[in-house]
C-alpha cells in the first residue's frame, strides 16, 4: 500500500524583548544559573504577572505577517501540569482565546507553490531548564533547575497538518523563521532555542480522508534534524503498518547521534491541562482600528519581496526564493546591487562563495567579512573587464582575509586581466610552438583541442588574460 | 478606657498632641498581647522589637516637631497570608513554616512608607480557607468575647487581636467574607473594599478573582484612615483598579438622609439566628429613623451562591496552590522520584480542608466535569453580579447581616458542608466584586457581637464607610470592649 | 482517585471511602447549579471589567541568586536541586 505522510508543525520563538513577559527580569541568553529571577517569575507565593506590551505587540505583528484573523478580544489562560521547570506547576498560555487564528503561509517546494495553513498563534511563557548530573536523563540520582528563562516570552504557532514531506516542513519552518526575522519580533537563533519545532507525523492510505495515528517528536532546534526526524518518522511508520501493526499515539525523541527516534516512557494518563482562564491578567482587546495600524506598520514581507526581485531585476523565482529567505541575506542583496552591481551575478555570488565560506565559517551574513559593498564593487570590476570571472574567485578569497578595496587588491596581487591583444598574442603564439601535438589535432578536424590549448594560455598567463581574447587569437591563428 | 483598647485615630490625636508618647502606646498593647495571647491564640509571630523600634522613632519625630501620619508608632497586626520581606509568612500552613519571603507586599511598602509599628503576623485558617480559623495548622485562636467560641475565619487571629486589645488594628484578607465574618464575630468593623480597590500583589492567593485585602479596626473612622493609605493602582497587580482614590476620611459624615437603603429578603430567610435578625433589622430601622429610605429589594440568584462560589474559589485555589510542591520553596518531604517528592510533600503538609477544596477545584476543572460545574458557576457568578448591579439601580445601599448566627463554638461545627453554608451572606459579594463592610450592630443576651453588613456600589467605598460611620456614631456599640473590660 | 493524582495528593486507602462520601455530598449540593438557566449567560471570570493593562519593557533588578535560592529545601552549585525527573514535559 502507498502511504502519504501528514505532518504538523508547533513552532515555539522566543520573542526579542528585553523582559519577561510577565515580570521584569532580563531575558538575555547565557546568563549565570537563577540571576536572572525575581519573585515573579519564581513563582514565589502572592506574586502576580503583570503583560509586557511588546510581547502582544509582536505576537500582534507575527498573526498579521502570517495572514492571521486577529482576535479583538483575546485572553490568557493557565494550562496546569506538574513539572520542576515550571515554578507555579501551570503555563500562563493562551486556549480558546489567542491573539490570532486562522492564518497561512506560502512556500516553495520543487518548483511548486502551496498554501500551509495556521490554525492559530498565542502567547505564553517558557518554562526553565533542566540540568541533569548524570551522563544522561535516565541515569541521574538528581536534577538541577535554573529559572533565567522561566518567563522569557514566546509564540508559538501552530500549522495545520498541510505538510506531506520532510522538505515541505522545511520549507514551511524556514519561511516561519524569515517572516519573524523579517518583522524583527525574533532572534530565531535555533542554535540557542529560540526558534523550536514540535513535530506531528502520521500516515494515512493515499486516497484515504481520515487522519491517521500520529506520533510527536518535541525541541526540534535544526532544520537537518527537523528533516532527518521526520524521514525516520515516515520510514519506521511505514515499516510498522507494512508489518500489519499499529501506531502508538506516543511523545518520541529524536536522537541525533544514532538518528533515529526513540519511544519514551510512555505516560499513565493523559494530561488533563484542567485549562482556566488567568484570572490575574485582564483581558486584551484590540480595535480594528489599533491592527489595522499593526498592519502598515510591517515592513515589506518575503513573498513581496521575493515578487520585487523577480520583477524589479529579473532574478528566477528560485534564486529569488532563496536570496529573501532571511531578511539578512535579502538586504546583503540589497547592498550589492545599490552599487549598480548587476543583479544576477549578485545572486549568484551570494548563493555560490559568499554562502559557502559563511558556512565554512559559521559567521552570519550580516557578520560577513566581505561587505555587500565590497562585493558589488568586485562585481564591477568583472563587468569593466578588469578581472575576468576566475580571477574574481582568488579576488573574494582575498577579501575575506582583507579589508581592502576589490580595486586595490587586484592591483596589489597583479590580478589585472591582460587585455592587451599584443600580450597575449606572445603567449597564444609560444603555447602553439610548444603544442604541436594539439595543433595538429585540431588541423585534422578535431575542434575539440583547442581547449587544451586555452588552458595552456590561461595557465602561462596565471588566469590574467582575457579569456575572449585568447580564443579569438588561438581560432585565428589555427586557421592560419 | 484602657490604652491598649483605644482606637487608632484616638491614640494618634493624642501622640500628636503631646499627651502621650509612642512608647507608652506600644508598650501598653505589648503588655497586653503577653497577657491575653495565651487565651487568645491570635498570632503566629509576635515582633515586639520591631513595635518598641518604631514607636520610639515615632516620639523622636515628635520631639523634633515634626509631622507624623495617620498610623504612625501605633502597633497593628498583619495576617499571615501577607508577605513580609524577611519575617516568616506562613499562610497557617506547614507547607510554608520557613517560608521567609525576599519581598515585600504591596500593601506592606504603602504601610512602611507610612511608618507603621509592625506588631506581628496574625493566626488565620490555612491559607484562608475557613470561616473559623480552626484550619490553622499551629493553632486555634479563641474569640475574646467567650473563649469557648471562634472568632470566625479566615482573619479570625486579625479580629481577635483587635477585639481582644493585643494589636490597634490589623490587616485581613477576604475571599468569601474572611474579614467581614470574623469582624462581626469578634464585634470589631471588617472592610473589604471593593475588589481591585487595593493592591493584591503580595497576598498569597486564595481565589485570585474573589481576593481582596481590607482593614480590621475598632471604628469605621480607622477603617477610612488605612484604606486611605493602602488603596490604589498598582503596577504589580494588573487587576488593581486605575480609578483615582478618594479621601475616604471625607465620608465619615452623620448624614443618611435621602440615602436608600435596599433590603433584600433572601438574606432574612430561614434558619438564621433570631438575635441577630432583630439586631440588624433594628439597625435597618435606626438608618430609617435617621433619614433614609429602607426599601425591600430581591437579589433572586443568592441561593445559588454557595454552589457557585465553593467550585470558583476551589477551582482557582487549586491551580493557586499547585506551586507549593516541595521544589523550590517551601517545606520538602523526599521521594525517590519528582512526583512522589511532589505528592508526599503536598499529601504531608496541606492540611484536611486545604486538601479537600483542592480536590474540589481539580474536580470541577478535569476534562468531562469543566462546563457543567466550573463553566456553569461562572455563569450563575454572572447572574448574582447582575442582581446586584440591578439592585442598584434603585438603591445606594444594601444592608444584611453579615453572618446568620454570632459565633459559634470551637469544634461545633464539623462537617465541612454545614461549615460553608454559613458564608451565604459574604460570599455573594465577593462573587459581585462589589464593597463590603461589617460593624458591630448589637449584642445577644450570652454577650455575643452581631455585625450588620452594608453593602456598596463597586468602588463607591465612600458610601459604605458613609452609612457605617453614621449609624455607628448613633450607637454606643464601638465603644464595647471584650471581657466587659473597657 | 483520579482527583487525588491531579492534585499530586496521595489519599490513603482506608480513607478512600470517608473522602469519596464527602466530595460526593458537597459536590451533589452544587447540583442545584442546573436549575439554573444560564443558556444566554456569559461566563464572569473578572470581578471588575478591565482591559489592556500593560508593562512597559523595560528591565527591573532581579534577585541576588543567594535571596532567590534563600527558601530552597536543596540546591547545587547556584541550582535548585530536585531527585531525578523521568518524565519530560
């Protein structure tokens, strides 16, 4: 039987606030264990939370980026269950009322559009973090708890099961993290947390309506292993119901090392969140008014930008795709083509060197060694003729170490393309003394080995000399 | 009369005026607290050091001539839901017998920037929970009119403390009439301003949307003055109210006239004491006689509110109370893993009442049971608020007892459902939000108080404290002391 | 009990039945709520009717970690210790 995969995605992001969403304690990542904790967040007795207004703000922006209905009356509720890392044993969070419904987002898969759906967005808060003394979870006598992110804020969006592959959840999660990166509401720095999905993945006949058992892999922080799990997911499914049996309805973990995923110990019961709503927090009310002001206040998003691109410069909807898949690389883009740098080079430097020593590197695009402008005024230098293409490879490998102009380093290094036809004519005419072997195979009708001879001038010249010329001058001089 | 049993504005005028010092106040209500609190039982905490200390700085302002406030030097009792920074707040809980917290009460900043003599941490039912404050896990406070009896709960060691001389006035708190009840039975006045009126943050939650904290003094003038200086928006507490606060001490006015004062039948209904229903409906009327117009009002949905209210406030308390369990504070007791850590802590330190509104709670909000008891009570809450906002439309006022019978004795009252159904006249004001105020409105012939609850408009404390002040300025109640002493 | 595992209370055997009969005479007295018609009835979650009460965001001094960990029943190192946890969240 042929089974289709459904996938769901629970994106949690941390929001970049300066404070806690219900208190006033910083939120900066790194800090020393339970220094950044007050009575508040530490849930001690006769406490109360009070809102951080930016969090609705950017909870507000991120529904309406994600074509989300905002809720003009919109509350918090507390979602009850007992955990160490959660001081008041309850999650303030968001049930029936949350801040926006009813979105979607488009990506691009193989060529081909499709819509994801969002069933909602709400606000509420993390919870702290579990240390654990012994090598792993299961072998510690004991657990160490850290509050600093208890109470740092988040969103988390959930999609409807739209998503039939792995690169689907992909794409859908990249393009959750450009939109935020976009409306500047989240670092989304997985490597740090701050951007984590909870994955739904059932099968179902292909043909078939009804939704099929499904299973539930949490803090996915990489796009590899957001991918990876899931491909294990769908297979071990597969083999499961190929094998007659049944998918248990489990929480399972994804093990990175090994990759694969893990079954963990199964729960007695059901959670009963026994959801109330929060009553220390008043009610949230925003006038149409009030989001419609949300709304022009987004900046321009990546699907709009992406069209910009793909008509303001003709780029193909592809390489469009990926240059404003972070708004970072789409304003490096930006740089370099505002030095008159032709566009399509541009992205094809960005999306070929620039992105492939960035990774090497692991510096982020707007860290980049190489500034936008450097790299626009490189690109000039090929269309003037100064350099040729090859040479612009040992040029950016040069920028990356110095600072310098492209312009000073090609004259520094002596990379200036050898455009004089006199120059080359000297090389073309001892690299043909030297080869006979290759003239005469061409002479004989093979056209073919007048590109070793290329190579042979090109090497003399160390790359400099103008590629055109030399084939012009050798094609003229074999037909002599 | 005896110092340690004169009010608060009494005493002040009369620091003020150089006729007494500050010292001699504290030392005389300390004297008195040694020599009552064995019988009594009324606090947790004493802190006498701290009362000397602050009365001492009192007389010093004094000499140097300068201008001291309303509570200044004058030691008060706080009850021990109320976090004080550094002192033991225990909530009469041994979930909580270290429990020191790092911060203060917003409630306790206003009364430290008023220079207050903090006096000690007043006795009450766990975690508020009780109108009797039998519920303590450390002691039973006994009533200074008769020490066979309560003092009713859950502030009952605040009531005791002011009814008995061992504090001027105290702080309780009030969820279901927790400062009204034990107001009346210890025949002391018992404010519970209107909810939001005062900061709750620092008050350790009982049910958050029915908590409100409120004075507990010996006349309606003291009750005006603390209000005064413990009302008012708070950014901590997102549910405090934003309205500006009155003078309140600009309503102690003898005047009623052309006031109406509605009188609602279901809170006259069966099986309430006879004293205290010929006591209140002579203090309805005394107001008459004075001017105003009594009318008889229905609240139709009062029967419903001890239904509604005894699945809010366990629902809300059992979500409140889910943090105390073993983890980060509080008492621990081990467990080989972290639910059985949780459950023994909680299984050896929650005393019975505590427990079982818990359980209650977590009943009424577990999947299958939401919409037909938490869902639905929420619902009646509605209609019993709309009562009163319909009630006053016509009337300014609404007068009832506070409690259908005075107080009653230790251990009489044992089965928890009996026990509840006493709250029927508080509890239907919290559920309102609306203010509240008990004042002693006679005696029976055993010399038990009765109070007479008049109730207000939302935030139209002014009012309140305008009829209460009246008519006990009219009577010589307020000037009766426990232990026929005077 | 089911009840008593959502409260993370243990209620022992022998008390089971006492219990159970309590709840169950309290409970069956908030029966007299479905005589109520509340089918046009909003739910009152909030005493007074107050909205958009907000923060702005700007930090206040946290805890030294010493006062923060000063009610702890055991801590490591600058942590709150608990015994082992097998469940994840």
């Amino acid at each position: 039987m042929q089974y289709e995969a459904v996938i769901g995605l629970e994106i949690h992001s941390e929001l970049k606030t300066n404070t806690k969403i219900f208190c006033g304690c910083k939120t900066t990542f790194g800090a020393e264990q339970n220094t950044h904790v007050c009575p508040v967040c530490l849930g001690l007795p006769g406490v109360l939370p009070s809102v951080n207004k930016k969090v609705v703000e950017f909870a507000i922006k991120a529904g309406l980026a994600t074509n989300c209905k905002i809720n003009e009356y919109s509350k918090f509720d507390r979602k009850n269950y007992y955990y160490p890392d959660l001081p008041k044993n309850w999650q303030t969070s968001q049930y029936d009322l949350p801040i926006a419904e009813h979105g979607f987002v488009e990506i691009l898969v193989d060529g081909e559009k499709k819509k994801i759906g969002l069933t909602r967005i709400h606000m509420e808060e993390d919870a702290g973090k579990l240390v654990h003394s012994g090598t792993n979870i299961k072998d510690s006598a004991s657990s160490n708890v850290d509050y600093n992110r208890t109470g740092v804020p988040l969103i988390e969006i959930v999609s409807e099961p739209d998503m039939r592959s792995a690169a689907e959840a992909r794409a859908y999660m990249e393009k959750i993290k450009a939109i935020l990166e976009y409306i500047d509401v989240s670092n989304c720095r997985m490597e740090e947390g701050n951007l984590r999905a909870d994955i739904n993945v059932s099968l179902r006949p292909v043909g078939e309506e009804k939704l099929g058992t499904r299973t539930e892999m949490k803090n996915i922080n990489s796009f590899k292993a957001l991918e990876d799990a899931i491909n294990y997911e769908i297979e071990r499914q597969t083999e499961v119901l190929e094998d007659g049996g049944k998918i248990v309805q489990e929480t399972r973990t994804w093990d990175p090392a090994r990759g694969v995923t893990l079954s963990m110990r199964s729960k007695e019961d059901a959670h009963d969140y026994r959801y109330m709503p929060e009553p220390d927090l008043p009610p949230i009310v925003t006038s149409k008014e009030e989001i419609e002001a949300y709304r022009k206040s987004l900046p321009e998003l990546p699907d709009a930008r992406r069209a910009r691109l793909e008509s303001e410069y003709g780029l193909s909807e592809y390489d469009a795709t990926i240059i404003t898949s972070s708004r970072d690389m789409a304003e490096y883009f930006d740089g370099v083509v505002a030095t008159g740098a032709d566009a399509k080079q541009a992205a094809n430097w960005i999306m070929g060197d620039l992105s492939k020593n960035l990774n090497a590197d692991s510096i982020a695009i707007k860290d980049s060694p190489v500034e936008a402008k450097r790299l626009g005024e490189m690109i000039g230098l090929i269309e003037k003729g100064t350099i040729s293409g090859k040479i612009a490879k040992q040029v950016f490998a040069e920028m990356w170490k110095n600072p310098d102009p492209p312009e000073k380093i090609v004259k520094d290094k002596g990379l200036v393309q050898i455009t004089d036809t006199k120059a080359i004519e000297g090389i073309v005419d001892e690299v043909i003394a030297k080869n006979q072997k290759a003239v005469e195979d061409y002479k004989n009708g093979n056209k073919k080995a007048i590109g070793a001879l290329v190579g042979q001038v090109m090497k003399a010249s160390k790359g400099k000399a103008n590629p055109q010329t030399v084939n012009q001058l050798l094609a003229k001089k074999l037909e002599e | 009369m005896k110092l340690y049993f004169e009010t608060v504005h009494g005493i002040h005028d009369k620091i003020v005026n150089k006729e007494i010092k500050a010292a001699e106040v504290a030392e005389a209500v300390v004297s008195r607290l040694e020599e009552t609190e064995g019988k009594v039982g009324a606090y947790l905490d004493v802190e006498s050091e701290k009362a000397l200390n602050a009365a001492k700085l009192t007389d010093e302002k004094i000499a140097k001539g300068e201008p001291i406030g309303f509570l200044e030097g004058i030691p008060g009792a706080i009850k021990d839901n109320i976090c004080t920074k550094g002192v033991k707040t225990t909530c009469a809980s041994k979930i909580l017998e270290n429990f020191i917290p790092p911060y203060n009460a917003t409630v306790i900043d206003k009364l430290t920037a008023a220079n207050y003599a903090f006096l000690g941490k007043a006795n009450m039912d766990e975690f508020a929970m009780g109108g009797s404050t039998e519920n303590s896990a450390y002691k039973t406070t006994h009533n200074p009119w008769d020490i066979e009896r309560v003092p009713g709960g859950s502030s009952g060691g605040s009531a005791a403390a002011v009814a008995a001389g061992s504090a001027y006035w105290a702080l309780g708190s009030d969820t279901g009439g927790s400062i009204r009840q034990p107001a009346s039975f210890c025949g002391v006045v018992g404010l519970k301003p209107t909810y939001g009126r005062v900061s709750r943050y620092g008050l350790v939650a009982y049910a958050s949307s029915l908590d409100q904290i409120g004075p507990i003094t010996r006349d309606v003038t003291d009750a005006a003055n603390i209000l005064n200086i413990i009302a008012g928006h708070d950014e901590m507490d997102s549910t405090s109210s934003k309205k500006t606060v009155p003078d309140f001490t600009k309503s102690l006015i003898k005047d009623v006239k052309g006031l109406k004062i509605g009188c609602p039948k279901e809170y006259f209904a069966d099986g309430m004491d006879g004293e205290t229903e010929k006591s209140v409906r002579d203090a309805i009327d005394a107001l008459k006689a004075m001017g105003a117009e009594v009318v008889d009002i229905s609240l139709p949905h009062t029967k419903y509110a001890i239904s509604a209210y005894y699945l809010i406030a366990p629902a809300e308390a059992a979500t409140n109370l889910q943090r105390y369990d073993g983890v980060s504070y509080g008492e621990r007791v081990d467990g080989e893993d972290i639910v059985s850590l949780m459950t023994n802590t909680r299984t050896a330190k929650f005393g019975k009442e505590v427990k079982r509104r818990i359980m209650i709670g977590n009943y009424a909000l577990s999947a299958g049971y939401y919409d037909a008891y938490y869902l639905k009570a929420l619902k009646v809450r509605t209609l019993i608020k709309q009562d009163f906002e319909d009630a006053f439309k016509s009337v300014d006022i609404i007068a009832t007892p506070t409690a259908p019978t005075p107080a009653f004795k230790i251990g009489e009252m044992a089965d928890p459902l009996q026990m509840y159904l006493q709250d029927i006249y508080t509890v239907p004001i919290n559920l309102a939000g609306v203010p509240g105020i008990s004042v002693p409105c006679g005696f029976t012939k055993s010399n038990l108080p009765i109070g007479l609850q008049l109730i207000g408009r939302p935030l139209d404390e002014e009012t309140v404290l305008r009829v209460a002040y009246a008519y006990e300025q009219a009577h010589d109640w307020k000037d009766k002391r426990a232990g026929g002493e005077a | 009990m089911h009840v008593a595992s959502l409260s993370r209370l243990r209620v022992e055997e022998s008390e089971t039945e006492s219990y159970q009969a309590e709840l169950d005479k309290i409970i069956s007295y908030m029966d007299i709520l479905t005589s109520v018609d509340t089918a046009n009835t909003p739910p009152t979650t909030y005493a007074l009717p107050m909205e958009n009460v907000f923060r702005d965001d700007v930090p206040k001094e946290s805890l030294s970690r010493e006062l923060a960990l000063s009610n702890a029943p055991d801590e490591e190192d600058g942590y709150f210790k608990v015994p082992r946890v097998l469940e994840e969240s």
